[in-house]
C-alpha cells in the first residue's frame, strides 16, 4: 500500500515500509506529499509554522492535523 498526498490525496510513489529518509516530498509531522504538491503545483511554497506551535506540540500527528487545518482555512 501507498501513502496519500496529504494535500490533494493521489496516491504517492511511496510505500509506507520506505523510511522517511529516503523519501522526497516528506514533511515531517505533516506527511507525504506527492511531486506536484511538493513542487509547488497544488501547495502553497510559504506555509509558515512558527516554533512556539512546534515546541507546544510535540506529538507529530497533532502537528500534521493542526497544519492542515491552517491550510485549509487560508485556502478557503
């Protein structure tokens, strides 16, 4: 199985077993993101997380659930 684009949600080139390491297009405690979005096709290049939202949140999947959420918000 593929991870998810966790921006528009196609299927990536990454199998969940490929370490995060080796993959392109990785934000950590956000997720995957497939070529086009982390080229910039689908995704904003200038989403800003301030440290203090990193520091007070140090699970990663919160993290990644709250980014989105800003995200989403400023798309509209």
């Amino acid at each position: 199985m593929r991870d998810l684009c966790i921006s528009c949600g196609k299927e990536t080139s990454y199998g969940k077993d490929v370490h995060i390491d080796m993959r392109y297009g990785y934000i950590e405690g956000a997720g995957q993101l497939c070529i086009n979005c982390y080229r910039g096709n689908h995704i904003s290049p200038d989403i800003k997380v301030s440290k203090k939202l990193i520091a007070d949140t140090p699970n990663d999947m919160e993290l990644g659930r709250i980014i989105r959420e800003k995200y989403h918000e400023e798309r509209g």
